[in-house]
C-alpha cells in the first residue's frame, strides 16, 4: 500500500517541503488510501467530532456507569471551576473534565469515538474543546485538529500499538495524549517540527504506563488517566510552542515505548492480574461486582 509518510520524520519533511499543515497531508493521505473524495472524509470527520461533542455535553449533565464505579466526577470538576478557587487553570482543568466526561460517557455504554481506543477516547476530544474556547477555531478548524491527531495516531499504529492489551496504558492513553498534544500545537499555530516536539515530549511522560483495569472495566483507573492524559498534552503543547525540544527524536519516543510494552508482564497488560487490580481493595471491588455469576452494581451490594 502506498503512503505519504511511514513515520513521524517523513510526516515533518514532507509538510515542511510542501508548506503543508500536517492535517492536509493526512487528508490527502486518506484519499489515497480510501479512494474516496476529500467532501466525503471531511464529512466522515465532521460526523465524529459532532459524537465527541455529544458526549462531552452528555457527560457534563451526569452520568453513571452500571457498576458505580464512575459518574459523575465530571461534574464535580465543572463546579469546581466555577467556585473560582482552582490552582491549575480553567483551560487545563476544563480540558480535563471533557476528557473525564468523555470516559463516563463510555462506562456508561455511551457512544463515544474511539481516538485511538475506547478506553483512551476523553483526551483528544477534552482538549479540543477547551482549546476551542482559548483559539475560537472554526469548525473546518475542528476537524483538522481531528486529522493531525489522527497522523501521528496512523504512525504509532504501524509503527508501535495503541492497544492497552499489546503494550499497556502508556499505548493508549499515552498515545492519544500525545496525539492531542500535536494537534493543539498545529492550531495554535506552531510548526510541523513543533507538533512532533510536543508529541515526543508528551509520550516520553507517559513511557511504562501500565493497563491494569480493576474488575477488567474500562473504569478504575481508566477514567482518571484520561483527565491527566489530558493535562500533559496542554503542558507539552505550551513547552513546545515555547520553544522545548525533546533530546529523543519523536520516532527513537514511539519506538522505546514498542520495546517497553514488549518487555512488560502480561499482569500488566489490561489482564486485571497487576498493579491496581491487584490491590486488595482492587480485588474486593471485582469480587463485588461478579459476586452471584452477574455483572452489578457496588453500590446494591453496599
């Protein structure tokens, strides 16, 4: 199959020769690949953002997962905005209300977009709209925030994993992170080779993260890792747009975190056999749960 860019290095040279955005190539990339026409892509992409942005609204209102385990932590972050006491920032504690608004929405059996995986969906589009009220995109903006997302998405995907079942959280999270880190840059606008910076610096953070689902829900601790996912994606984006660069080219960051999800225990590799999971209170709450053979809610069994 032919592409435009196999890794991060060939993206950043090809958008800087053509003085292109990094969401054009990705756009053209599609076309290439899909054969379909750029009006159809965009309003594919059109279609996903408008689902982001309704589940953001639907996880702002409340919601409440099966289990009880998530719901409603939202909300609480919003009300906490308000009382105007926050220490880190409305813009960075609103992107991370989206991002946990987002994962309650999916405990809930909600409909989200995956970007890239279901588990990790809060962060691209929690910080897409809290910029929004910082950059007043438009909405064709909105959308190629979407695709250069999606651009490095595309490279850890062929070139590493975004499967927490592959290469734990840090493949998850840790690349949606970094994914919306390399978008909020580009709209911001920062430079190509910027992008690249705040993607190589977010995910280097985020190296050895481990998927340890309590119960095996997506839940505890998922919820939580998107919101901080979140807030390290609008600090490297600030770092890269200052003008911080990562000693580790962005390529050498994705293929480190390849080698450490290969070199992690299955226990810690969304088994629920490690780490939180493994925790006595961990183990108590999926016995509680699963307790009788069904599927219940914690708070029936309180």
């Amino acid at each position: 199959m032919d592409v435009l860019f196999q890794n991060v290095r060939e993206l950043v040279a090809l958008a800087e020769k053509e003085n292109k955005h990094i969401s054009e190539l990705m756009i053209e990339q599609e076309i290439m690949i899909s054969g379909r026409s750029r009006e159809a892509i965009m309003e594919q992409m059109d279609r996903n953002l408008t689902v982001m942005e309704e589940a953001i609204e639907r996880g702002l209102k409340g919601v409440q997962s099966v289990t009880g385990l998530t719901g409603g932590d939202a909300v609480l972050i919003q009300n906490y905005i308000a009382s105007g006491n926050s220490l880190s920032g409305e813009l960075l504690l609103d992107a991370v209300s989206k991002a946990v608004a987002t994962n309650e929405v999916n405990a809930a059996m909600g409909t989200i977009c995956a970007t890239p995986t279901a588990g990790s969906a809060g962060v691209v589009p929690g910080t897409l709209f809290a910029v929004k009220n910082k950059l007043n995109p438009t909405r064709e903006q909105m959308i190629r925030y979407l695709f250069t997302s999606g651009a490095f998405g595309f490279v850890v995907a062929n070139n590493a994993s975004i499967s927490g079942a592959a290469g734990g959280c840090q493949a998850e999270v840790g690349s949606a992170a970094a994914m919306a880190a390399a978008a909020i840059v580009e709209m911001a606008g920062g430079t190509p080779q910027q992008c690249a910076e705040g993607f190589a610096i977010t995910l280097k953070n985020m190296l050895g993260l481990v998927c340890d689902p309590v119960a095996g829900l997506v839940e505890v601790p998922c919820v939580k890792r998107n919101a901080m996912g979140a807030a390290n994606a609008l600090v490297a984006a600030d770092m890269a747009l200052a003008g911080v660069t990562s000693r580790i080219p962005c390529d050498e960051v994705i293929g480190a975190m390849y080698r450490i999800g290969q070199s992690m225990s299955p226990n810690l590799k969304e088994t629920a056999r490690g780490g939180l999971a493994a925790t006595p209170t961990g183990k108590a709450i999926s016995k509680a749960i699963f307790d009788n053979g069904g599927l219940q809610s914690i708070k029936s069994l309180q």
